[in-house]
C-alpha cells in the first residue's frame, strides 16, 4: 500500500491509493565524521519536534551531534567533551534519555576501552555539559539502554550495560536524578560468552521488562524474565532476572544483532537476529515461543538474504499498511549494503529489495521519521567510509488536492497530553496506536473525540482507526 498526505498547519489529513512501489533515497549527513564510527542514537535532543542524531565513534572516541533542521537535513555535527577521567575510548554504546528528569533528554555513552559509562547532560539550549562518569568499572562496555526495569513508581530509568569483556550484562539503578546506584548484574559472569549485544522489552507481557542477550563468545542468544516483585527489588535490592531455561538459539558465529519485535505481525513479541558470521546458520532468523513460560522452547523461522555477513537489523512498517518490514544491513565490503523485505500480510515476506549498494559496514542503525512526512526513515552510520548517512523513505507524495469532504483530522501534532480527533462522525470510534517498532501501545474507543497520550513516552506513532485505512502519524513530546 502506498498512502498520500496532506499535511495543514495544526492537523494532518490523509487518504489513500493502491502501490506497491516504495524507494529509499540515500542523503549524506557527515561525510567525514570521526574516525570509525560504531554507534547511533536518535531523540528529541533540542527544543522542537524534530529528532536529532547522535554518533559514537571507535577510534576517536568522540560522541558527536547532529541537530536536525526539520526536513531531513542536519546540521554540521558538535563533538561533546569528554576529558580523563571521563575520556571516552572506543565508543560502542549510546542512548538517548532524560536521566535526570528535567524534561531534556541526554545522551548516555559507553566506552569499550577503559569500560567508562558516562553521561552528558543536556543543558536544553542546544549546548551540553562535559561527561560525567556514571560507572568506571565495565569491563568492554557495549549495548546500553535506559528503562524502568526496577518498575520504579517515579519512573526513574535505569542503565542495563552489556560487559563483552567481563563476560556479563550489568545494570544500574537510576535515582532520577542523574545518579545511580551500585553495579549489578542481570547475567552473571559466564566465563567465555561475551555478551555484544541485547534488547529490553516486556516480552511475556506481565508488567515488566525482560531482556535478550546475544554472546557471540558461546554463540547463544539467551533470554531473562524480570519476576516483578512490589517495588520490582528482592530482598538484596536487586532486580530479580531468572534465565529461561532453554536457550532462544545455539551455535551462531557471531551474533551481531538481537532484538525484540512483532515481525510476523501476530500481536506477540518475536526474537529476531542477525549472525555476522552464520556458517551452517542462517544469518537472519526470528524465534518465538510455544509456550508462555520460562521452559518454553523456541520455533525458528529463517530468511535468506544475499547479505552473508549480516549487521544491524531493523523491524519497522515502512509503507505504513500495520505490517511489519525487516531492514538489513552488510557488516562487510562485499555484497549489498542495505536491503529491505516487505511484509506479505500473512507473516512472512517478500522478495528482498535493495536499498543501497554504497553504504558498507552499518554496524547500527535507526529507523524514525527524521523529515517529518508522515513515513518512517533509516539513519546509519558506515564504519570504514566515516560516513553518516540518512535513507529518506519516498512512501508519500504530497498533494493539496487529494482528499475527501468527509475528512478526519488529528490536532495539535506535535502534543504533550492530548490529541482531538476531528471528524463529522458524532458515533464512538475505536483506534489503536502503534510505535515505530509496530508494537501496539494503546487500543481504546473514543467516545468524544479526544485521546490521552500523556503516558506515551517521547516519540513518534501511528494512529489508526480500527477496521479503516485511515492512519496518522503524530510526535509525543
């Protein structure tokens, strides 16, 4: 499906046509940033609704970002200070989050070399302070992502640290503002696994966030259910993570990628992976459960692809039909760069696509709406061309002609609290919101013409009315 928009000043007004034919085009947004970039982290990083790019890079150890200008474009890039003893070496971990909650969102960096978890913290005028340590002691910091996964009742978010070289997934509790305790542990030294990468996601849909690790040491992908206990800490004031009792998948070479998402679009959470160096394997795969406990087994279902080094990976629905599309990218100089497969609607795909043959090792990568035309972009990074780049999505043509008199609109977009839905239809009407990742987060029925949004984090979704193709997409602030 491909859908047309028409955007007005405080509302969006939408309708659609039939194509299949969707294309990315590719814009360079730093051409020569710093040396060996690894990392990549999007949010709302200045004061407008427009999302922001920031590049943790290997060699030069910078952090550096990129203001966006509103239509896709970005400014030149400003390397954050980060001086001994708060030196960044080998950056590859990076997120974007309000630790502090000053309702400005920071950038949260961690270090390879020297095993420095820092954070830089965002001054709200387009300026930060210089890194502060958060932890010291992170042996061959990696992955980190912030989340309540202590179901804090302030909603105070935590860091979950994947230690490669110490053989294990660590966490810090958050305080709120920008402190955090004593370093704990979601897996245990494992001598020889060598978590590089993991995902956080409620994936046994209880209340709490459990968390996915890949080991590219013993080649396992492993999963960790939070047991949620009042006030989410057990007796020694930890998190309470038991390990599955089966492992997701064996054997893989090189896990570069696992994460969470709905990609076969059966409303449950999958397990998807991405194996750099797969051998008898495949590269791509995604797991999900047969039963709902910690001794279920997991079902394999694979996809090939003429990537045999695979990277980073991403689920989205790109052409915004409610079903999710897979992003693959080449962790080599050889062979595609980027493709893309195309939900069938039945929980497969397509044939594969290519995006991009010019944009070689995207060791990460995110997919947002970075020029706000109503469909989601791919930006990414290429390690050995230190290059930084943007794939804007060509899903919608805008028009001033093409819609219906009996419209329905959406204000004020961006919003804080509230969306009014504006339509003729005085009946109740039910909707259902989805993230960037297609998990649906709110499902209700609108009884008069208003939605609250304010327990959404920062973002930005898509509202769909229920049995209709009338969909919006709009930006939580």
């Amino acid at each position: 499906m491909k859908q047309k928009l028409l955007i007005l000043t405080g509302f969006i007004l939408i309708s659609w046509t039939v194509n299949s034919q969707i294309s990315f085009v590719k814009s360079t947004i730093d051409a020569d940033t710093s040396d060996e970039p690894y990392t990549i982290a999007s949010g709302f990083l200045d004061d407008d609704a427009y999302l922001d790019l920031a590049v943790g890079s290997d060699v030069s150890g910078n952090v550096t970002w990129y203001k966006n200008n509103g239509d896709g474009t970005f400014a030149t890039g400003i390397i954050l200070t980060a001086i001994a003893p708060n030196a960044l070496s080998y950056v590859e971990g990076l997120t974007i989050a309000d630790i502090n909650g000053d309702g400005d969102n920071d950038i949260i960096a961690a270090s390879y070399l020297g095993g420095n978890l820092v954070w830089f913290e965002n001054n709200g005028d387009e300026t930060f302070e210089p890194a502060v340590t958060i932890s010291s002691s992170i042996a061959g910091a990696g992955t980190v992502i912030a989340a309540n996964i202590d179901n804090d009742v302030n909603g105070y978010l935590d860091l979950v640290v994947t230690a490669y070289d110490g053989n294990s997934v660590v966490y810090f509790l958050g305080n709120g503002d920008g402190t955090f305790g004593t370093l704990r542990y979601v897996v245990p030294l494992t001598p020889g696994s060598n978590p590089g990468t993991m995902d956080i996601a409620d994936f046994d849909g209880d209340g709490d966030l459990d968390v996915v690790v890949g080991f590219t040491g013993n080649g396992d992908i492993k999963l960790y259910d939070n047991r949620f206990i009042p006030d989410g800490l057990d007796v020694s004031g930890n998190v309470p993570f038991v390990a599955y009792t089966n492992a997701v998948d064996t054997g893989n070479g090189f896990l570069f990628s696992v994460l969470f998402a709905d990609i076969n679009d059966d409303s449950n959470l999958e397990i998807v992976k991405s194996d750099n160096s797969p051998g008898a394997n495949p590269n791509i795969a995604w797991y999900s459960n047969d039963t709902s406990d910690t001794g279920t087994t997991f079902t394999e279902t694979t996809l090939a692809t003429t990537i045999g080094r695979t990277a980073s990976i991403g689920v989205a629905d790109f052409n915004n039909d409610t079903y999710n599309d897979l992003v693959v990218a080449n962790g080599r100089a050889t062979d595609n760069d980027f493709i893309w497969f195309q939900s069938n609607a039945t929980g497969g795909f397509g044939s594969e696509m290519l995006i991009d043959d010019s944009s070689s090792t995207a060791f990460d990568l995110e997919i947002q709406d970075f020029d706000n035309d109503g469909d989601l972009d791919i930006a990414s990074i290429s390690y050995l061309l230190d290059d930084v780049f943007i794939f804007k999505n060509d899903l919608f043509t805008l028009s001033t002609t093409e819609f219906k008199t009996n419209t329905i609109s959406i204000y004020p977009n961006p919003t804080s609290n509230t969306l009014h839905i504006k339509t003729t239809n005085q009946d109740p009407f039910d909707i259902i919101v989805y993230n960037v990742l297609g998990k649906e987060v709110i499902k209700t029925t609108v009884l008069n013409s208003t939605l609250d949004v304010s327990s959404l984090s920062k973002g930005i979704y898509l509202l769909k009315l229920e049995n209709t193709d009338t969909a919006f997409k709009f930006v939580k602030q």
